[in-house]
C-alpha cells in the first residue's frame, strides 16, 4: 500500500482533536515546525519523526501510517485528564497533594454537597457511602486548612 499524504493529515488532525490540543500546537511539542504544511506539498518525513509523533499521542505506528489496525497502542489509554477544564486540573492537582485522611474529608464533604444538591437535604452530620463501601460519618468545619496549589496549564 502507497503512502497517502493526505490521509495522514487527517489522521494527526483526528489526534489532536481527541486530545483537545491544535495540530500546531501538537506538532511543535514533537519539535517539528511545518510539518503538515510539507505532508501537504508531497513530501515524506523520515519514519522516525512518525514514531515521535506516534508516542506523543500513544498511539500505534501502523495506524498512524496507515490507518490500518487499531488507533491506540495496546498498552495505551487516553487519559481523562485530556478531557478536563483549567479548573478541574487545577483541583485534582490540589486533591493530590494531600494526604489519604484529607483526601477522605474532601470525598466525604463534596460527596454532602452533592447529596444535599440532589435531595435538598441539610448536609451537617450525614452518613455518606464511599471509598468503596467504606460508610463514615464528617461533620463539615467552617474552614479547611489544606495546601492549594495553582498551576497554569
């Protein structure tokens, strides 16, 4: 099967719109500059900047030069965390710098929230169901003193 240009184009433009990022953007943290512009005019890259390209999305080589096959390498899933907000980001990375007994209060106090949300319920003192089953009992502070980081991403 011949090389298709094309095709190629439109399979990297596929990635980055599943990864939520511009194909310039993508290509350029690869460390190539016109890339597209020059599949586009003809040219074929050297094999080696397609498996730059192909680990940068986690995704099979074969695919990625010929559409044939699977699109992500087996041992590969995209990450959600390509899929979140500025914000989400920013509270998971909070969430993580904590410790497992604060990581507990903060499921426990949005998991009230959500509850009293959902049920118009009061949320001081509820029993709550979570960490796989584990059912505990929190009363909510005024304040939580934890460690927040913010990032740009």
């Amino acid at each position: 099967m011949d090389f298709n240009n094309e095709a190629c184009v439109k399979r990297i433009e596929y990635l980055c719109k599943d990864k939520g990022v511009t194909v310039n953007k993508a290509l350029s943290e690869c460390g190539f500059k016109n890339f597209i512009v020059n599949l586009r005019k003809g040219s074929i890259p050297s094999v080696d900047k397609f498996f730059i390209i192909a680990d940068y999305f986690g995704v099979d080589i074969r695919w990625l030069l010929t559409g044939n096959g699977t699109v992500y390498a087996e041992d590969y899933l995209p990450s959600v965390e390509n899929y979140m907000s500025k914000d989400e980001k920013v509270l998971l990375e909070n969430y993580r710098c904590l410790s497992e007994k604060e990581q507990d209060e903060i499921i426990g106090r949005t998991t009230r929230l959500v509850v009293h949300k959902v049920h118009n319920e009061p949320t001081q003192s509820q029993n709550i169901q979570y960490d796989g089953g584990k059912q505990e009992s929190h009363e909510i502070s005024e304040e939580l003193a934890i460690p927040v980081r913010t990032h740009s991403f």
